[in-house]
C-alpha cells in the first residue's frame, strides 16, 4: 500500500485532526504500522485558522505623510428614500467626516459633489475604490485641473480603505433608536438616514474624542499643528515596524494568503489558502502572487505568508493552477499606443509559456494611480 494511497483516502474523508482519522485508517489499513499512519498524518499541509494576533503586527496602519489627505464613498441610502445616496468624505489622518445628498451615482451627479468638496476643503489626495463615476474621464479631469492627486485601491486590497468602511458602519450604527425612545429598529426612521438626522449625526462624530488620533476631528481639522504632529508619531510607529525581520519579502518566494470562510449565519473564520503562489513582483507593500498559467493578483503584505522561512516550495503544497478571473501574465513590454481608445498593445509575459499580444486600457499599467504616467509608460514615452 503506497503512501500516495494512504493520503487519497484520507482526502474522502474530509477530517484532518488524527484523532478523528487514525481509527478509520486503521480499519482501512489493518496492515499498516500505526506508526506510519501518524507519520503520514503529520506531514500532510495543516490548515489551521488564522490567529490574528499573528497577523497584526504586519498591518500597515493607514495614515497619509500629506496633510489634507481624504477617503470617499457612496452610501446607499435605500431605494425611494431621499437622497437616494450620500458621497462620504473622511479625513486620512483627522477623521473629520462630510456628506453631500446624491440623487444617482451617475458621474454628473458625483462630478456636483467633487466641486462642492473641492470648493470647501481644498484636498490635495482623494482616496477611493474603483467606483465608475470616481473614474470616470471627465471626473479624474476636474481633480487633475484642481491638483487633486487620485489614489484608487482595488477590490483585493479593500482593507486599505478600513478608514472609511469602519465610519460608514459607525453611521449606521448611530442611525439607530434611542433607549428612552418609544421608536423600534424596524421603525422606516432608521432605514435611511434623512438630510436633517445626517447633520446631527455628523456634528456629534466630529466633535467626538478619537482615541486613535487623541482629540477630536474638528480638533485637528482646525489646527494643522496636531495632524503633523500626528503624521510625527505614525511615522515613528513604522520605522518601528520596519525592525521586523520578515516584513518584506522577496520575489520568488512561495507564500499562501488568507481567505475568509464562512461560519454561521453572518460569521468569518479566516485561514490560509491550500495552495501556494510565487512572489512575481513587490510594489510598496503590495505583493504580486502569480499560479502557475501566469493569472496574477495583488495582496498587502498581512493577508499573505511563507510557506518556508527560506521562500521555497514544500513539498507538500501544490503551487496553485490559476487564480480565476484574473488576467493571464505580466505585461512585459509596449509595443504601440491608440490615442483613440487610450489603449495600449502589449506583450504578456507567462512562465512556462509563450508571450503573447493584447489590447489593454492605460489604466491597468497605472494600478492604484489612473492620473499618473507608469514607469513602463515613461520608458515607452522616451524611446519612441
């Protein structure tokens, strides 16, 4: 009986722990030493659940060097409600919060808003997701003319804009019945948040200590002194960070990344995927994971970590086929540019295949920058 055998029955079996597997084995394999039995057990990929106090000191705590820096969003307000929507602004570093009625999310009605907040608050980044109307040409356009840098965070490092998910949960959490009040959750009251209510909402946040920033955030939306001051000590917090030893990994190490699982109802257990991904390239803190058709997708440094201290491949995980939905390879070179379509002709490069040819927008070489030029783009600018 081989141990390849011996694993594949275990794999039917769906249990991982050896007590709930050595009995089954050994009525299976009544020949087998049990001895060889644990030693087989024992070397299979242990797929524990994360622990977050192992995670946490990875967390690149979110604050922007810029003062004046912000977040923004749309939050659904709940159909037939008025407004339908509000666009959300947060300070990066105050915290201080601000919301505009939006009757669509169409890019004219967003475009209104970006005036409005331009006019009053002066930012000189905005952070967001990839909303359409936050990208739209036109929209990026006005924050270029207003010297307004735009900073987009993709789907799979959501938790970079923790900032403002954590102050949208906090409104709705606020948004709720009073205890000497007679109204009840359910009641239509705190399904949306009225014009008035929001107002009321927003004064008592902003005016509210903030333990992570030590005052509150019209505090220091008013005094300048306090955010550099602020910007002082998370920069002294990072350097901090910076003394761990593995915090930065190299390209070509094998690493798995952490997935959430569901648990119940509304709950997540979170653990690391089954299969491994090989470090293609490192930006900043984030990481490119490529499988082994070339699909490629990028992860922060905390949802990810080695499978070996030495970056290699164990024996016992496989190197992951593909990562669905993502595009195949890494662009390698530009060959020419549409001006009309604002796309670029590149090739992709894919390990263990052949390059090949494709179409794709200006925007995927920018990543988290859709305004400015990517090193690539610049090299393309200066040799043709």
């Amino acid at each position: 009986m081989s141990e390849k055998e011996i694993n594949d029955y275990i794999d039917k079996l769906h249990f991982k722990t050896s007590s709930h597997l050595i009995d089954k084995l050994k009525l299976k394999f009544p020949d087998i030493d049990e001895k060889v039995l644990y030693n087989i057990i024992n070397s299979r990929l242990k797929d524990h659940y994360v622990k977050l106090r192992k995670i946490e000191p990875y967390y690149i705590h979110i604050f922007s060097t810029r003062p004046n820096s912000w977040f923004h969003d749309l939050l659904d307000n709940g159909k037939d409600n008025v407004p339908r929507y509000w666009h959300i602004f947060i300070g990066t570093n105050n915290h201080y919060a601000v919301a505009y009625p939006l009757n669509s999310k169409s890019a004219s009605d967003v475009r209104t808003t970006l005036k409005k907040f331009i006019n009053e608050y002066h930012p000189i980044k905005l952070t967001s997701d990839e909303e359409s109307a936050f990208v739209e040409k036109n929209n990026v356009k006005l924050l270029t003319d207003n010297n307004v840098l735009i900073h987009i965070i993709t789907e799979q490092n959501h938790s970079a804009l923790g900032i403002i998910d954590r102050f949208i949960r906090t409104l709705r959490d606020m948004n709720t019945p009073t205890q000497k009040g007679e109204r009840q959750s359910h009641d239509e009251k705190y399904k949306s948040i009225s014009p008035q209510r929001m107002n009321k909402l927003l004064e008592i946040y902003n005016s509210t200590y903030h333990s992570r920033i030590g005052c509150s955030p019209i505090e220091m939306l008013n005094d300048p002194e306090k955010e550099k001051e602020y910007i002082f000590k998370q920069l002294d917090k990072r350097e901090e960070q910076e003394e761990i030893k593995d915090l930065h990994l190299n390209v070509g190490s094998f690493v798995r990344y952490i997935i959430p699982r569901s648990n119940g109802k509304n709950k997540k257990r979170y653990q690391y995927s089954h299969e491994c991904y090989k470090i293609y390239e490192v930006k900043g803190n984030m990481y490119t994971l490529i499988a082994r058709d070339g699909t490629v997708m990028n992860l922060p440094r905390f949802k990810i970590m080695l499978c070996q201290k030495d970056g290699t491949k164990p024996s016992n995980i496989k190197w992951a086929d593909t990562i669905p939905g993502k595009w195949n390879g890494v662009v390698k070179e530009i060959i020419s540019f549409n001006e009309r379509t604002r796309k670029y002709k590149v090739i992709f490069s894919v390990p263990d295949h052949e390059d090949y040819i494709d179409e794709i927008p200006e925007t995927y070489l920018r990543g988290n920058y859709p305004q400015m030029l990517s090193k690539m783009e610049k090299d393309y600018i200066e040799q043709t």
